[in-house]
C-alpha cells in the first residue's frame, strides 16, 4: 500500500514544473499576511473606462442574502465572510464581489457590503489568498470606474490586497490562477498608478497568454466554462485597455489576437442552441454563455478566427438530426490537470436542439466520493477495463498515471483514436466514430480480451424503451442497437448540469469482452 501511494506521488509529482515545485516549497514558509489598519500612500487613474456589460446570473438578494452555485444564504445585517458550511468554493464566491456588478442592489448597499467585508477582514485578521484577492480587485476597480465612486477606506485595503498579491503569485498552480493574478496585478498596476505592478503583470500576461492559448484557440485546460471565463478576462483587459493613456500597442494587438482564436473555439465548440459540452469540469450558471462573449468581442471590433478545431482534440460535427462533440483530447494542461477528467474518447450528443446523450457533470468540488465520482471513466460516455479509470484521478485536483491519446484517423465524417490508459494490462483501447446522415456508428476494440463496459448517459428528459436484449428505443424516434454485447444493463444515475443539483437520469452499462459495436439511428421525417 505504501508503495503504492508513493508511485502514485511519483507519477503526480513528475508532470510538474521545477517551478511549481521550488513555490509549493516556497509558500510552506511563509507566513500567513492579512490586511492591517496602516494608511497607505497611492494615486489613482481616473481615466480608465470599461463597457457596462450586464452580469449573467443574480447572487444577492439585498439584506445579507446570497445565492451561489445553487445554495442560499440569509445572514442579515451581520454578515459572516469566513462562512464555510457550504465549502470553501462557495465561501470564495462570497469574497469575489461579483455581485457589484448586479443592477440591484443600489450602489449604497453595494459600499456597505465592501466596508462590511473589510470591516470583518480587520477585526479577524483574516488570511488573504490570491486568487480571491485576484478576482475582487478586479470587481472592486471596475464597479469604481463605472459608478464613478470611490471609498477611501476599502480602497487603502485594496492597495494592501495588490501588494499581497504582487508578492504572491499562483506560480505554484500555474495555469488559470496565474493568469487572473496577473490580470488583476496588470489592472490595480494602472489604476494605482503602479508601474511596477502593471508592467510585471503585462510579461506574465504575455508569456502565459501565449502558453495557455492553444493553435485552435482552446485555453490549454480544456474546460469549455474555463475557457469561457479566461475568454472574458481577455475582453475586458483589451475593453479598458484599449483606453489607457499608457498602453502598449503591441500587446494590444497580442490581446485582440488571443480573444480572436479563443472566440473561434468557443464558436465551434458550443452546440446550436448556445450550450457548451460540459467536458471536464464544467457547468452552467459560472460563466458567461458563447454568444454574450462574441457579442461583447463584436463591440471592441474582435472577429472570431477562421480556424477549426484542432490541437485541444475536441471534434465536432453536426447535420439537420444531430449534433456531436467528441473528446479525443490529451489530459490538459499536463503540469496543471486540477480540472480534467479521466474521459479519454468520450462524447456528448444532442438532438432536435436538446441533449440526448450527457456525462455525469460537475457539481461540487469538495474532495469526497461525489467529486471522485464526477472524474471517473465510468462517469462519461465511454469505455472502462477491469472497472478502472483510464488515468488516475485522486485528491480532488490530482492526477497520477495519466492516458495518452491517439489520433489516427482525423476527417470530418470519420474519427479513430485510441489511448493507453489500460497499459498496465498491456491493453489499448481504440473507438471509431462514423457520422452519417441518420446514423452515428461507434466501433470499440481492445487488443486484449478484458472485463470491459462502455456507457452511455441519457439526459433526464429522454425516455428509454427495451425492445430486444440488444436494442433500445429513444423518444421513439432514435433507435440504439448494439453488436457483440455480452450484457446490458439500465442504471440509474444523478445527472448534475450545475453546481449542487441533481436530476435523476438513466445510463446504459454494456459489457463485452474485445470488441463492441453502438449504432445510433434516427428516424427518418
């Protein structure tokens, strides 16, 4: 057992950075840093402007009441900060001021809300961390500009906040921490008037923009919601940039580059009807959806790219019957997997505009049997072996001995990959998709003979009918046969699209020995 947990470290610790590792080190060291009473001495930008862009959900119902990933809260005229019943995400949702960006409450309700939380901050010493500090500066900043307020008191505590967070960049997490320290650092440099600050912020910005954006515009970790909020990051930077007395033109045009691939992914990533596939951790309600973003890209005159999908591995293809998103992709970003599932050749389906076939979702991210089950190969739509994981997902954010993709056939009807995630029984699991008209044919085959289960999640709104051992009858129009199967079993499932709700949903379990035929026929109008 020991060995095994030390090999599971080893296989953890090698795809890290040296970087990552000398910071994990580092942070160990240090002490933990809270904002204090001393005044600082700063000036501030008055003429950086943002587009007033319209927040996508509601959070605060006014009287201390918040709503975030799907849990309420009422905590009256004492508000406690630090509250951690509902897990440290949604107590970090409390602290991100999002909501200052919210039509209602008014705008004295909204300086109360800050004064109360740097109140509470003071008097408890609390711990800063940066990405929370990282996403309410730029709240904070933007809700100042556009109401043309200011609050000297919270102010003298964001000074404090920034320098914390100029001395405590995510460079032992890397990947989307990083860039929103960075974006925070390069906007609370400008508005402060900190040039040390801002140009610091514009290399990281530079470097890990360049790094982070893949050929076919995917943010590297492979998280359409991930994406969608890097994306809107990106935006923003160039919306107030792009009116910033000292801005930099080159890396300007370096930004509207980057939003112009990454709206192109977006674009051919999302189905007809606006969803995105929620392919590793992703749910609905978190970011802003495609269209609002290309929108918002339209008014600073960004274009989508003229590119496909490509390096991220994701496939897409759609016709008048059906529509499918297929993940052929590598596990993403290989130092920074904290949000990847073990998924390797899965794929999410839909039809007539709706979902048909789905994968078991994101909805929390407390370590526990729940989240594990969420990462799992058995929680997507594909195949398991000896009822294990393709790659070794563990510790909520980790991953250990990971699978390895392979594309060898790449057209725009005809899809062959394979990886190597069974490796440790010598075994190779390839699939084929086959898109026709009113068919989808999936071929699974394994050089081994193993104790193998494909699965398959229907959506909760669909309803499924036996016909024979081996077929199966949708909504009465899409008809699912299976070759070479040796068992079927219907299975219930919680099926989660956001945060913290669960709707009940049937999947198909099929098991068979080496290889398996899935067709998906739909009836003809």
């Amino acid at each position: 057992m020991r060995l095994t947990k030390l090999k599971r470290f080893a296989n953890t610790l090698r795809h890290l950075k040296i970087e990552q590792l000398y910071w994990q080190f580092n942070n160990r060291l240090r002490l933990n840093k809270a904002i204090s009473e001393q005044q600082e001495i700063f000036q501030i930008d008055e003429t950086i402007f943002f587009t007033y862009i319209r927040t996508f959900r509601k959070s605060y119902f006014g009287e201390g009441h918040f709503r975030f990933l799907n849990l309420e809260k009422q905590f009256g005229k004492n508000i406690n900060w630090n509250f951690l019943d509902f897990g440290k995400l949604w107590c970090y949702n409390l602290e991100y001021f999002d909501y200052l960006s919210e039509q209602d409450p008014i705008n004295e309700q909204k300086f109360w809300l800050l004064n109360s939380f740097y109140k509470y901050s003071l008097e408890n010493k609390r711990t800063l961390e940066p990405y929370p500090v990282s996403l309410r500066a730029i709240n904070i900043i933007r809700f100042f500009r556009l109401t043309k307020t200011e609050d000297h008191k919270v102010l003298n505590s964001l000074y404090q906040e920034l320098s914390f967070l100029n001395k405590n960049l995510e460079y032992h997490i890397l990947g989307n921490h990083l860039l929103e320290n960075a974006f925070a650092l390069c906007l609370g440099g400008a508005f402060f008037k900190n040039a040390s600050w801002h140009d610091k912020a514009l290399k990281i910005l530079k470097k890990e923009l360049n790094e982070q954006t893949l050929e076919d515009g995917a943010h590297f970790e492979l998280s359409p919601m991930y994406h969608n909020i890097i994306l809107f990051r990106v935006l923003e930077l160039i919306d107030w940039y792009s009116k910033y007395n000292s801005q930099k033109q080159e890396f300007l045009s370096f930004c509207r580059e980057i939003a112009s691939r990454m709206c192109a992914w977006a674009k051919n990533i999302q189905f007809s009807n606006g969803d995105f596939p929620l392919f590793n951790d992703a749910a609905k309600g978190i970011s802003f959806d495609t269209w609002s973003l290309i929108e918002y890209a339209n008014k600073l005159g960004i274009e989508p790219k003229n590119i496909n999908l490509g390096q991220s591995g994701y496939r897409s293809f759609a016709n008048q019957n059906y529509e499918i998103k297929i993940d052929l992709a590598q596990i993403g970003a290989s130092y920074q997997p904290g949000h990847v599932h073990a998924d390797a050749l899965s794929f999410i389906l839909y039809s007539q505009g709706k979902p048909l076939f789905v994968e078991q979702g994101t909805s929390t991210y407390q370590i526990g049997e729940r989240r594990n089950l969420e990462r799992s190969t058995e929680a997507h739509n594909t195949v398991t072996v000896n009822n294990r994981n393709q790659s070794d997902v563990w510790g909520g954010f980790r991953v250990g001995d990971r699978a390895k993709t392979t594309i060898h056939h790449d057209e725009t009807t005809k899809y062959i990959a394979s990886h190597d995630g069974y490796k440790t029984w010598g075994t190779i699991h390839k699939r084929t998709f086959i898109f026709e008209e009113f068919c989808v044919q999936i071929y699974d085959s394994l050089n081994n003979k193993d104790d193998a289960k494909g699965y398959i999640h229907l959506h909760p709104d669909r309803n499924l009918v036996k016909v024979t051992d081996n077929e199966y009858i949708i909504d009465d129009f899409i008809t699912l046969v299976f070759e070479s199967a040796t068992v079927i079993i219907v299975e219930d499932y919680e099926y989660a699209e956001s945060y913290n709700e669960y709707q009940p949903a049937k999947r198909l379990v099929i098991s068979f020995e080496k290889e398996m035929s899935t067709k998906i026929f739909f009836k003809k109008s």
